[in-house]
C-alpha cells in the first residue's frame, strides 16, 4: 500500500497544484492523500488482467482504506469525505465475500445534507465497477448485492465492484428539495461524486482501477443513467437504462393532473371498482401476448386498447361496463360485475389518454377524442 501511495505523490508532484503538494508532503494520513481526477479516467490500456484481484478480510480495513477522501479527488465540489464503516462480510450461497465500505460526503452548503454512500468491494475482483441507481426520489441507499435479473449473477458474484449512495438526502421527506446543493446533487452532482469516491476505494484496496464501469438504473435510477451518459461521458463503459423518468417535472404533474380530473364527485373512480376494471383490462389484453395465463405481457397493444384519443375515434373500450342510463344501481357492488358510470369512464380514459409533455407545440398535440381533458394545460404547465 505505500508503494502505491508513493507512486501517486510522485506523479502528483509533477502536477501544478498546491494543495496536493501539501497533502503529499504535509505528514497526513496516507489514506487522506488526494487522488488527482485526471488518475480517475477508465483503464485504457487494454483487456483487464486474465487473473482476478484477490483480497483477504485482514485488508478490509481503514488502515488501508484510510478515514477519509481527499475532495480534490472528487469532481464535484464535496468539503469533505469521512469513512464510517469498513466491514468484511462473510460469503453467502448467492454472494462472495466482499469487502463493504460506507462513508459521508459533507456538503459545500452547510444546510445541504450529506451524501451517504456505500461500496461493495468483492473478495476476488476481476477490474469491473457497477454503480447502481436509485428509485423513486431516493433517500436510501440501494442494495448492492443484488444483480441484473432474478436468476443471474449477482454483481458481486461475477467478481464487480459495487456502489451506490443516497443520492444526497435520507428518508421521505421533501425539505431537502428546498436547498440548491441537494437538488443539484439529486439531478446529477451524486452519481459522479459516488463514482469517484468508489474509483479511490477500489484503487487503495486492489492497488488498481476498474477497466470496464457500468452504471444499472431504473425510474429515477435510469434517469440518473441518461443523465451520467450526457454528463460524464467518460466515466462509463455502457449504462443500462430500463423505464427511465426522462421529463420529471412532467411526470410530476400527471398525478396531480389525474386528482384535479377526479375532482368533481361524478368523475371519481371508486376503489370498489377495482376488481371491475382490473378484470375488464385483463378480459381485453390476456391474449394479446398470445397466452391466456393471467398476465398482460402485452402492454403496448392493451394500452393502444384503452387509449381513446389514439388510433380510431369514436371507439369505447369500456362499453361492456357502462352502467345503463349513467345510473349506477349500486355503486358499493366490489365484484366484477360492477358498472362504470360516464363520469368514472371519463376518468380512466384521462388515465390512458398518453402524456403530451409541455414542451411540446399545441398544434402537433394529439386531439381529445374521448371529450375529456388534455393532459397538459397549456404550453406553460
Ligand atoms: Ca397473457
């Protein structure tokens, strides 16, 4: 380790900056010593090494995985990194033994929250990193030994390094969308400050850097992969993306849309209608994937189905559920045999009806023709 750490100062002496002259020289923690960004680019200097780095739990440790991380290794502005868990975790039928280490990037804004992160450093590493995204608005940080798909590998199993973070707040609640730093962290300053704290770890304990990254990201964690694919081009190998929230502010609103539909008594979709609606949805679209097994494989084509103001006009999907004369005989009927009044059809062909973003000109804006309201109120919304 101090072989390594040495060669790192020889090459950052060479470097003009000062405050790198000062931690290599200055008698700090040889962990604390800065790792310059320029050294935090991918391998290029090939394929990886046809024999896998091995590691012991005896190296899981802060002697060698230091207290802290220098903010100058980082390339988004942190004021500070301090380690606060360096755990060997014993290997499991799915899972090999992996080094875990935790840490907390305090934030430029003292009224910001901190950034906490996690990386799972295999105990046989064959030079892959994986960064993995969030969901929802986060405020946890996502597990990392899981894997691509039920069945498959875990990550850790086929030897990759792992991390992830909260993205910058903890917990549900939303007062930390009011401070500038959290929401820049959120919208893209995380991903790269937790893969550059990630590349420092696994240099320190593997003595190397990753040869191939990737980040894997769903919802909010496949927008944080588009968002690193325009951000830090150079920090990943491939990013996999699946349904990522591309236009949240839009998608935002689609809910709030939704109540404000709802809004007049007439038009609400009861939940005792659930069983009605799920077992018309499924009487429609079962087959559409070619097997009637209980499951919708097809949702393209079952939502082409109940999207009025798409395709033909004029066409009712709900027909066989519309009460007769608009008169519910018993709206508290919970079986499949309940009936929809106009104004819950109504309802759910607003459900249906597909998004039309606000960016988008009003005169290339699909028309209604279901009668019930667009989805976006004006080129301003
Ligand atoms: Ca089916």
């Amino acid at each position: 380790m101090r072989s390594r750490l040495r060669g790192t100062c020889a090459a950052l002496l060479a470097s003009p900056l000062l405050l790198v002259l000062a931690a290599c020289g200055g008698g700090g923690t040889p962990a604390a010593a800065p790792e310059a960004s320029a050294s935090l680019a991918l391998e290029k200097r090939g394929p990886p090494p046809a024999t896998s780095k091995t590691v012991t739990a005896q190296e899981c440790d802060r002697s060698v995985l230091g207290d802290t991380i220098s903010p100058e290794s980082i390339g988004e502005p942190v004021s500070g990194i301090t380690l606060n868990d360096w755990t060997w975790v014993a290997a499991t039928a799915n899972t090999p033994a992996y080094c875990r280490v935790g840490g907390s990037m305090t934030p430029i804004d003292p009224a910001a929250p901190p950034i906490n992160f996690r990386v799972a450093l295999p105990s046989t590493w064959n030079y892959r990193y994986v960064q993995v995204g969030g969901g929802g608005m986060n405020g946890s940080i996502p597990g990392l030994t899981g894997g691509p798909g039920a069945g498959t590998p875990t990550y850790l199993a086929r030897g990759w390094a792992v991390a992830g973070s909260d993205s910058g707040h903890s917990g549900f609640g939303a007062e930390w969308a009011l401070n500038d730093e959290a929401m820049k962290n959120l919208g893209y300053m995380q991903m790269k400050k937790t893969r550059d704290a990630a590349w420092v770890l696994m240099k320190r304990l593997y003595g190397g850097k990753p040869y191939f990254a990737y980040w894997v990201g769903g919802s909010q964690g496949g927008r944080e992969g588009l968002t690193v694919m325009k951000k830090y081009p150079s920090d990943f190998n491939g990013i996999v993306v699946t349904v990522p929230i591309v236009n949240f502010s839009s998608l935002m609103l689609a809910p709030e849309w939704l109540r404000i539909q709802e809004k007049p008594l007439a038009n609400w979709v009861t939940p005792a209608k659930r069983t009605a609606i799920v077992t018309e949805m499924m009487r429609q679209c079962d087959g559409l994937d070619g097997l009637q097994d209980g499951i919708i494989n097809n949702y393209p084509a079952c939502r082409a189905i109940f999207d009025v103001n798409q395709g033909a006009a004029g066409r009712d999907p709900w027909a066989a559920k519309r009460c007769p004369g608009n008169v519910d005989p018993d709206p508290a009927d919970t079986s499949a045999n309940a009936c929809l009044t106009d104004g819950q059809i109504s309802t759910l062909h607003f459900k249906h009806t597909r998004y039309q973003f606000a960016t988008r000109s009003p005169s290339t804006r699909a028309p209604s023709a279901c009668g019930c309201p667009a989805r976006t109120r004006g080129a301003s919304a």
